[in-house]
C-alpha cells in the first residue's frame, strides 16, 4: 500500500520513517514504554534506528504493517507511535504507545479514532484487535473511549520477554463506527434464544 498522511483536528498521522528516529529512541526510553510494550528493554538507539529506517518503510511497502508516527499540527511534536499490524485475511491488531510528557492530553484517542475509521475504509480491514497485557488499565481505558467491546482475558495469551502473560483483548468493527462491512457478519445468538 502506498504510505499515506491523516490528519485530525490537533494531530497528524504519517507514515513512520528516518526523521522520527531520534524521537522514537528518547520516548522509549520510558520505563512505562519497556514494560507494557514489545519494545526491546534496554531501548538503543540501533532499535531505534532499525524500527524507523528499515522495519516500518518495508512494513509499509508489503503492506502487513502500517506504523504511524503522530505528532501534534501545531508544532510537530511526536506524541506517540501506532500501528496497524495485519493478522489474515479482513482482520487486524492495532497497538500503541504514547510519549510519556504527552499523557493524558486525549492525543492515542484521538489518533486510534482516525487510524480505525482509515483501516475499515481504506486498508480493507473488517475486524480490529487491540491487545494489552493484564494490568495495562491506560492502554484499556483508550480501547474503552474509541468503542472496542472488551471481549475478555486470554490466558497466557501474549509472550513478553519469554514469559506468558495474561491479556485482555477487544475488537472494533466497521459497523461499531457506523461504516458498512467489508463482508457481511452474522453474529452468534446469545444461549436460550431462537
């Protein structure tokens, strides 16, 4: 897919690249960061250099992942990172992080409204996962406020530094946003009904 650039009312969204590297490197310096993302822990600045100069621009040119890189309209500051990772066919799992100095501003709202409403109409994507290990109550509470369902806890569901951890998951779809489906969705009947 061709790299493209979203825009919000405080916010634009483009695609991950070079120019991002040396603020990636200083945001996941975070401890927050380390410890509830994937990220590598120590964070150096080769991973750094890596996730924004080769990882993410080949992500995007074969199109099973698309990072973007969120800085603020006004004075272009980065105030957090996400992406959309492909998983089969229609389905997709976004995660995220935010800066730590850019927290509680309404930014990952904001910009995970955008990038759902961008993968259900332009990236041919019918199911949205958002994934976060147990205890992650900032990443849930964003997930809440964009209109996921909380559809439960995956036991051991997530390996995080050789360790299986517990992990909420959630999903969103196109009608949730009020957007048609790609394929049509027959929900299950709820037990006892017809």
């Amino acid at each position: 897919m061709e790299p493209v650039t979203l825009t919000t009312e405080r916010l634009v969204l483009r695609p991950l690249g070079p120019d991002d590297t040396e603020d990636c490197y200083a945001a996941c310096q975070d401890p927050a960061i380390q410890r509830w993302t994937t990220v590598p822990s120590p964070y150096e600045r080769a991973h750094a250099e890596n996730f924004t100069r080769t990882f993410a621009p080949e992500a995007w040119r074969n199109s099973r992942e698309y990072t973007f890189a969120i800085r603020t309209r006004a004075e272009g500051v980065l105030v957090a990172v996400m992406g959309i990772m492909l998983r089969g066919e229609g389905a997709a799992e976004v995660g995220f992080w935010s800066v730590k100095e850019q927290r509680g501003r309404g930014y990952v709202t904001e910009a995970l409204r955008a990038l759902s409403r961008w993968a259900f109409t332009r990236a041919a994507i019918d199911r949205l996962e958002w994934r976060a290990e147990v205890g992650n109550t900032a990443s849930r509470a964003v997930a809440v406020r964009c209109g996921f369902t909380l559809e439960g806890t995956l036991r051991a569901g997530q390996l995080h530094r050789g360790t299986r951890r517990d992990c909420w998951v959630g999903s969103l779809l196109p009608s949730d946003l009020e957007l048609p489906p790609l394929d049509p969705y027959l929900p299950a009947k709820s037990a006892g009904q017809p």
